[in-house]
C-alpha cells in the first residue's frame, strides 16, 4: 500500500521526521520559519495530512486542498482552526496538550516575578552602567513586589491553569482564586482554590493570569471596564493568546495607572508592530510567544503531533482530536 503525501509547513526535530517518513512520502519546508502562506497553498494539491504550527486553516486552505484528511498542529492552542469548514470537509484537527503544560507554568510564573520584581528594567540600569558608587539612588528606587503570599486569579484553569496553581500555591504560600467554564472540586481541594465570578476575581487578585483558550466566547473577555475593577497594585500576565484581552484597552490601563504592570508573552497581532505603547513601558515585560519554547517540550510535541497525523492517516484512532 502506498504511504499517505503530507506536507510540514515548517522543519521539526529529526526524530519526528524520522517517524512520519516511516509511516508517510513527506515534503518539509526548509527554509526559515514556516513557509509563506502562498508557498503552503502551492504544496496541498496532492496531500492528505498537513503538518503546522499555526496560520488559518480555513475555506481558502481547504479549496487548496481537495485530498485533505487531518491537519495535526504543534501546538495546544488550535484557535486558528475554522472547525466548522473542516468538518464540513471531513478533515480532522489533532493538537499537542499535556506535553507542555510544565514548561508553559514556569514561564507565567517568570513573567510574575519579572514583572513584579522589575527584571528586565532593572537589568538594563546595571548593563547601561546607571548604577555607580557614589551617585546612589534611594532603596526605594529599587523597589518592586512580593509574589510570595500575594492572591494570583487564574482565568481558564485547565491542566497549564493547574500546573502553575501548583507553583503557586505550594512554592510561593499565594492564596488562589480562579475562574473557568466549570467548577473544579478536585482542584479546589488540592489547592484551597476559591472559585468566583470574573469581576470578584479581578477586584481581589494581585496577579491576573490569562490562560482561558481563544474562542467565539473569550475574544476581548477583558475590557477596559474589566481593568478598572482591578487593584492599581495589581499585574497582569498573559500567556494564552492576545485576542483575549482588548489590547488598547490593555495600554489604556496601564497608562493611566489602573493597574501597576504587566507581563505579556502574547499580542494581537504577533508580532506586534515596533511602534506599539506596550514595547516601550518599563513596567510591562513582553516576551516573543515561548511560552512551550524549550528544546526538550518542544520535541515532545512534534512527536505527539506526528503521532497524532499518522494514527489520522492510516486508520487508526488519534488521541488528540479537537475539540475534545
Ligand atoms: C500553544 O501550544 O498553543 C502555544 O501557545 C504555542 O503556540
């Protein structure tokens, strides 16, 4: 029997490779980043499995490709898929959970602390040679914010939420109030969480993570409205997508002071332009989107997600199926 034609729309670890040219007659973009979205619209002609790590898979991808039967993204996030065009063409998405979940937990709780304890601005006073004997600033000019036994409000507890209630709740003594879909009585047992409404969550948080899934439901879930409940001490950490939140909103806030910092591994758009407020606030750590960026995870994912298009591909049943 002949191997299923896919395409990787950008180069993964040999030995994810190495398993799907096992199992499929693989063509792999080689060049820098993912390929372009018209190089990837030339390449689908003829395959059966696509292998991604983001850009719509919607109608116009789908009218590119008439022989099409999963798509298999490395990622957790699989916002950028339109579910209902796929299903109208019975082509399954899979995804990458679990795997990253560790790794993404200790970057929010990075952004927490660099946020709070001002790391990034700090490091550049030493580099730019501004802290010289003699000409010494006040203690305070050096002040930032405990996270210890502070209250951290998580927004969308799922298994990342969990992983870094964990950190928090037994590394750092923080108190934990969270906010889902669903209460969560495990959760709460384990972790003395409190579950509540997101306005009570923002008004008694210290810290605010967003980690809620993108969805019709969760676009711009935080508005100006909803900075203005918050603690003018209190940070704001995003690490789910930026679409969550109403990004000039978000600058808004943080200008005016109604909120004292945040830390942001997401934007909207990604990248976000040079001339963009949050680029140049000394109180806002931004990161690149890395949330699950270590070599190790970063692996494990390809691997699940080539393990997931070859059980698509060749009959069997993928574990990662989304919805799920
Ligand atoms: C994910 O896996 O969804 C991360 O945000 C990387 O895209």
């Amino acid at each position: 029997m002949s191997k299923p034609k896919i395409y990787i729309s950008k180069a993964i670890p040999e030995p994810a490779l190495a398993y799907l040219e096992q199992h499929c007659e693989c063509r792999m973009w080689n060049g820098q980043g993912a390929a372009s979205r018209q190089g990837l619209l030339a390449e689908l002609h003829d395959v059966e499995g696509l292998l991604t790590t983001g850009g719509p898979i919607n109608r116009e991808l789908l009218d590119h490709a008439h022989k099409l039967r999963a798509v298999s993204s490395i990622s957790v996030g699989y916002n950028h898929f339109d579910l209902e065009a796929m299903k109208a063409r019975r082509v399954i998405g899979t995804n990458t959970p679990h795997v990253l979940d560790e790794t993404v937990a200790d970057l929010v709780l990075s952004l927490m602390l660099s946020a709070a304890r001002r790391i990034p601005e700090l490091d550049s006073f030493v580099k730019q040679g501004r802290w010289q004997r003699g000409k010494g600033l006040t203690d305070e000019y050096f002040f930032g914010m405990d996270v210890h036994h502070q209250t951290l409000g998580i927004i969308g507890m799922g298994r990342i939420g969990e992983a870094i209630a964990k950190r928090a709740v037994d590394g750092f003594g923080m108190s934990l109030l969270y906010h889902n879909r669903s209460r969560k009585p495990e959760t709460e047992e384990r972790f003395g969480a409190r579950y509540c409404g997101l306005d009570e969550l923002l008004r008694e948080s210290d810290f605010v993570v967003m980690m809620t899934p993108l969805t019709p439901e969760t676009e711009r879930m935080i508005r100006l409205e909803h900075f203005e409940m918050m603690k003018p001490t209190a940070f704001f950490i995003n690490a789910s997508r930026g679409k969550t939140v109403d990004e000039p909103a978000l600058i808004q806030a943080l200008q005016t002071g109604l909120i004292r910092g945040a830390g942001l591994d997401v934007f909207d758009p990604e990248p976000p332009s040079l001339d963009n407020p949050l680029l140049h606030m000394p109180n806002v750590v931004t990161l690149p989107h890395i949330g699950s960026a270590t070599a190790k995870t970063r692996l494990d994912m390809a691997m699940l997600a080539a393990r997931n298009l070859v059980a698509a591909l060749t009959g069997g049943h993928p574990p990662n199926v989304v919805p799920e």
